[in-house]
C-alpha cells in the first residue's frame, strides 16, 4: 500500500481537508529509534501532522515540528519537505524509563515547561535570512491539541487535527476552515452548518479505525454524504537530507582544537545521522584536510589586498 496524503475541497461548507497515510515511510523512520511504544506513537503523530500541515507548503523547502519537552523526552523532531519527504527524530533524557502507556504530559510536559516550534525553512534562503520560527506553549493532552491551538493563534484558521500512530502505522486528518472570498455565488451557496457538521464527523474516528482503515475507505466512510471533491493525492516518502559534505562543514564550525581532541582518544571520528542512523566516519587525514584547506584559504587572503 503506497502512504498517500489526500486534500479533498468541501465547496459549500469553504472546508478543506488533509487525509495523511503513513506506512512505509514511517516504518522507515521507526526502526531508526528502539523507543517505548508511548515515544514511538508520539512521534508518529509528529510525522502525521507534519505531512497534513506541509501539504499547503507555498514554497520549496522544509516544515519541521519540533517538542522541546521537560520530561523524559527533551526532544522530538518531524521534518517534511516540499516533495513530502519525511523524516523524524526524537532525544530522551539518559537513564530514565519510561511506561509503556505514558500520556503526552509525563512526556513532554511533566511541569508545563514544554514547548513547540514550528518552523518553515525555505530552501533558497537569502544570506542572513532567517527561517521563520513560531513557538507556543505546549497546551492540552497531545500533539494535536497543541498544534490545534498554534494554528488557532498563528494562522487564524479554525483546525481540526486528528493524529493516531502505532509501531507500523501514522494517520492524520486535518479539517480547515478556509477564508470565503470567491465572491457573490460562492457566498449565496454558502453552508455555516458545514464546519461543526464536519468537525463532528471527525470526532467520530477512534484510533484503532484510523489506523486499520485504507485511506480510500476511509475517506468515504467519513464523508459519503458531504460529496467532497479530491483536488489532489500525494505519495510520502522516507528521506534524509544527511550527506558527508553536510557533516564535514559541522567539523569545520566545530574547530579543529575541539577535532583534534576528538581524534586523540579515537583513531577515526564516527559522527551517526540522529535521524537515519547512516554512519560518517573520517580517520585523521581527512579530518586535518578539512582544516588545511580552511588555513590555506585564510592564508591566500592578505595576498588580495
Ligand atoms: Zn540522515
């Protein structure tokens, strides 16, 4: 079954919804991390809205989603780019166990200290240009409760997030109410029974359905009755944006005291990918010619002028 994330327009009702389906791509991702279920799900629920948020994307590049908790999570990431490639992370506090069942709060906000950033980082950024960057509070009891109440506040726009995920499976479904500006016919045919008809639609849908459902089914199943029409199926797909150019330019703002030191107690320096686990190695002279062609550089400068 190819993950398919789904938009469907409800004309009448000027509601547009996001159908995500994950399963390979998330499996992908979840067997980079040996978590606790209660970790595992969470996290699933992070790639699932960071697909159904990225699909209104209006520039190339990356939407990541990230919970800075103050529990046994410190942190937990979801990229999704512009392509709907998808990968994701997460960072627990060393030596702490965690339940099987742990809620959202004993993860991530055990003294209400939690955050969420989310951030929309456009591949061609100009020099000293900035990622744009919006971080709330973490409120509620999941991931989508959060999210619900940063879209409620950043973009304006009511949302309706529903986020489930196991070991093998991460859906999400996402209802917005849009902006009605398609002038007089548009108005004259519009429904405000919609929105609340179709948020309780979504309220109907438990977790164990959502995840067992194909999302064709699914789709149907909810909304027979509305007649949305499908503007467009997109397919995710696992993918890190890792490479051994990115990890040499990390030494490099390292410093080579600090690599130097590195190397003394190893003979290589091993640097592993947080988010696909594809392993850098670099024995010494490939370390030490990163920083000769840094001094060479600095060197040829004086000659300039
Ligand atoms: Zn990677």
């Amino acid at each position: 079954m190819t993950d398919t994330l789904r938009t469907l327009v409800f004309e009448t009702a000027s509601v547009r919804a996001q159908l995500v389906s994950l399963n390979d791509s998330w499996t992908a991702i979840a067997r980079n991390h040996d978590h606790p279920p209660a970790v595992l799900e969470m996290l699933g629920q992070l790639v699932a809205a960071s697909a159904v948020l990225s699909a209104s994307l209006k520039f190339e590049g990356s939407l990541i989603l990230q919970i800075q908790g103050d529990g046994p999570v410190k942190l937990a990431v979801a990229e999704c780019n512009s392509r709907l490639g998808l990968r994701a992370t997460v960072k627990i506090a060393e030596g702490t166990t965690i339940a099987p069942e742990a809620t959202f709060a004993e993860l991530v906000n055990q003294q209400g200290k939690g955050i969420c950033v989310i951030v929309l980082d456009p591949r061609n950024r100009l020099p000293g240009q900035s990622p744009y960057q919006g971080v709330v509070p973490l409120v509620g009891n999941s991931v989508a409760d959060a999210l619900e109440a940063y879209m409620h506040s950043s973009e304006q726009l009511e949302t309706r997030l529903v986020l489930n995920a196991d070991a093998t499976k991460a859906s999400g479904l996402m209802l917005q109410q849009m902006p009605t500006s398609g002038g007089k016919s548009v108005e004259a045919q519009f429904d405000p029974d919609g929105w609340p008809r179709l948020v309780a639609l979504a309220n109907t849908l438990q977790a164990d359905e959502h995840l067992s459902t194909a999302l064709d089914e699914l789709a149907t199943r909810l909304f027979w009755e509305e007649n949305p029409a499908v503007l467009a199926d997109r397919h995710p797909h696992f993918e890190c944006s890792c490479s051994a150019d990115k990890v040499r330019s990390m030494l490099v703002t390292l410093g080579e005291a600090e690599v130097r030191e590195a190397l003394s107690e190893n003979p290589t320096l091993e640097v592993q990918c947080d988010f696909c686990g594809t392993n850098y190695s670099f024995n010494q002279a490939d370390c030490l010619a990163l920083f000769k062609n840094d001094e060479g550089s600095d060197e040829e400068k004086p000659t300039l002028h």
